[in-house]
C-alpha cells in the first residue's frame, strides 16, 4: 500500500523493540505489521541472530501518520550453553529494548498454556521458563512494555482473561493484547497503540522501504531460512550463511555465491543431501524467493564448507551487527 503524507499531517517516527523468548512469533508479528515479508520464520529456535529494522507505516486518522521502526530482535533466553554466539544475540536483544521508544513483549501463550495444565514439551517448558526471565529483564527498565499474547488460537477462548490476569498481575505492563500474529487478528489494535506511542518527528526512512538490511546480508537470511525449514530436523543450530560475491550482471541479473558454514563433516554430508538432493532443494527455494524480493532473475550458486570455529570468528559478528566481546 503507497502511503503520501499529508501536508498538514502530524507525523510521527521511532522505533519499537519486538523482545520476547525464541519462537514467541516475534518475526510473523514483525511481518505482520509492515505487512510483508522482512524476517524469516522458521520452527527452529533461535532463527532471527541479530536486530532487523522493518519499516511500518501507520495511519492512525487522516491527520496522523507514524513510522514504526520495529527492531525485531533475537529471542531473550537463558544460554543453556555459554557460547559466544548465544550471549551476543541475548545483548542484542535487550540493547534493541533500551535504545527504543516503546517495547513490546511477545509471548507464546500456547506454549506456555501447554506447561501449564502439564501437557507441553520441552521446548514448551523453557519458553516458559525464558518468557519468566524476560519479564525480570522488563521489570528492571523504566519504560513499561505492551504484552502480546500471542497465538491466543491455540488458546481454549476460557482460558484468555485468566491467563491476562495473571501477567497483569506478575508483569508490569502498560497495556496488552491478544493476538494471532499468523491469522492477523488482535493486530490492528497493537498497531494503533504503536503508532500513536511514537514521539513527533519527521520520517527516518522513505515512506516505500520495508526493511534497513544490507542487501547480501537479507539474501543470506533468506538462504538460511530455507536451510532449516529444509532441515528442521537434522540440522543443528550451529550453521551459517555468508554472501562472498555479489555480481551484477549486463543483462540485469545477478549472481550471488554464497558459502554455509557447519561445525562437522557430518554437517556437510546432511546439507548436500544424497547426490545432492538437499542443497539442490535449498538453492531453488532461496532463489525463487530471491527473484521474488529483488523483481529480477538470480544466479545463485550454494558451497557448503566445514569450518568448526566459526562462532568465534569476528568478522562473523560485525557484518551482522553484533557485539563481539561480550
């Protein structure tokens, strides 16, 4: 939707920290807001590393425009193992949360529903357990965050107001919602308390740009994406993908080389697949999106290399904006 300010319009700009622990729905409520795709979405914990500036523009009435940088951050949790990768995405987490002007705590309340009754899974009970340590994290900072209670679908409708009442009741939150980030209901009504909590000001980005991402970088996001929704199951959370070579082409094409990292051997051989049946599935899902994103055709070319320090290599870290020496 093209949005043209008004010339006698209120405008209004900043930016919004989306917080919460791993698959709370943090990067679909990001989507859903700047209403395309600017973060990838998978099952795996722990998908979005780094802070993802996406760009929505509100209309709250016809005298009032907002742009809402959402900072959609990595998932807040606990470290189960002190890596240097998992205490460099918690800092960024919590750093996206004290340089904006309003949070917004997204929780999973199936997940935390299912641990409830004694009916989730492991992944359920430390989202549980995350979600408590967030809001400790939240109740140290003086803005009051918004509470998203998120795939409220997965939800008995019974259980919706006692289940606000005890975050009401053990968080200190300015307001909260209850959303279906996939389904897009209870989302209108976080956008206008969005957008109405953003300081006066004038626009930080032009009003048609989605996202704040360097190209190489979102087209390695894309990759990586396709990389664990294609290996959900047998890929460990150790790998990576970095953009090497990005040429631009006579005919208006690009070609794109771009290396996965894996810690193992054994890591390699799952990414290749049998006769090259996964890395092959995994190219043409990424290049359709990366045709798709970027309106022209993409020549991209995948090479998977094994290299077992990689989650202590610096450059790592500071192409994708993260602190290093935490």
């Amino acid at each position: 939707m093209e949005i043209t300010p008004k010339t006698d319009a209120v405008i209004r700009s900043g930016f919004a920290a989306i917080v919460g622990a791993p698959n709370a729905g943090k990067s679909t409520l990001t989507n859903r807001l700047v209403g395309e795709k600017v973060s990838i979405v998978t099952h795996k914990v722990q998908t979005t590393r780094f802070q993802i500036r996406a760009i929505a523009m509100l209309e709250t009435t016809d005298k009032v425009l907002s742009q809402v940088v959402l900072v959609d951050t990595p998932g807040i949790f606990a470290p189960r193992k002190q890596d240097r990768l998992s205490k460099s995405m918690v800092h960024a987490a919590w750093s996206g949360a004290d340089d904006s002007n309003a949070i917004v705590h997204v929780v999973d309340a199936g997940a935390w529903y299912r641990h409830k009754i004694g009916e989730g899974d492991a992944q359920d009970r430390l989202g549980s357990e995350d979600t408590e340590m967030v809001m400790a994290g939240l109740a140290k900072r003086e803005r009051k965050a918004a509470l998203v209670l998120n795939k409220m679908d997965t939800v008995p409708k019974e259980e919706m107001l006692p289940m606000m009442a005890h975050f009401d009741e053990h968080g200190d939150y300015a307001k909260i919602f209850v959303v279906s980030a996939t389904k897009g209901e209870g989302v209108p009504e976080l956008a206008a308390y969005l957008a109405d909590a953003m300081p006066e000001g004038p626009l930080l980005y032009p009003v048609d740009q989605a996202a704040d991402i360097p190209v190489r970088l979102m087209a390695a996001e894309i990759t990586r994406e396709k990389l664990f929704l294609r290996l959900h199951d047998e890929l460990p959370y150790a790998s990576m993908v970095e953009t090497e070579k990005w040429s631009e082409r006579k005919d208006g094409s690009v070609k794109i080389d771009q290396i996965i990292y894996v810690r193992r051997g054994t890591q390699k051989a799952i990414v290749l697949g049998k006769g090259g049946a996964a890395i092959k599935d995994i190219g043409a899902s990424a290049r359709k999106e990366m045709q798709e994103w970027l309106g022209r055709k993409v020549h991209l070319f995948l090479f998977v290399k094994v290299r077992e320090n990689w989650m202590d290599d610096r450059a790592r870290y500071t192409e994708s904006g993260l602190e290093f020496d935490v």
